[in-house]
C-alpha cells in the first residue's frame, strides 16, 4: 500500500515540477520590449554602423587570407 501512495506523490511532484517549468518559460517571453534609453539607443547605432563597415571591410582580405590587410584595418 505504501508504494502505491509513494507513487502518487512522484507523480504529484513531476506535475508540480512541469508546471513550474511552464511557468517560467513563459513568464521570460514578453510580447513587448522594453524602450532603450537615449544613450543605449545611440550605442546601439554606433555598433551597428562599426558591424557594417567591418563587414564590407573585411570581406575581400578575409576571403584572400591577407593577415597583414586585415591586422591594418
């Protein structure tokens, strides 16, 4: 009898533990984000901007594996 009122309470417990699962899960997914501020909105221009020059930049010295090419820029 004792066994069968253990696995009751496993099962009670792994149906506690995907709720809290669940939960957590979704309570980390908004629907919104949330407004940069002035100052991480211009951060994130300037790094975008960088990530666009770098990536034209580099495209050829890295394809031709010109290490001294990519070290000047």
């Amino acid at each position: 009898m004792e066994k069968k009122i253990f696995k009751a309470q496993l099962m009670s417990l792994s149906h506690w533990a995907i709720l809290i699962v669940m939960l957590t899960l979704l309570s980390g997914c908004q629907a919104k984000e949330s407004p940069l501020s002035q100052k991480a909105a211009a951060m994130e221009i300037v790094v975008r901007d960088m990530v666009k020059y770098l990536s034209t930049a580099l495209t050829d010295p890295v394809a031709e594996g010109d290490i001294a090419e990519i070290n000047v820029i």
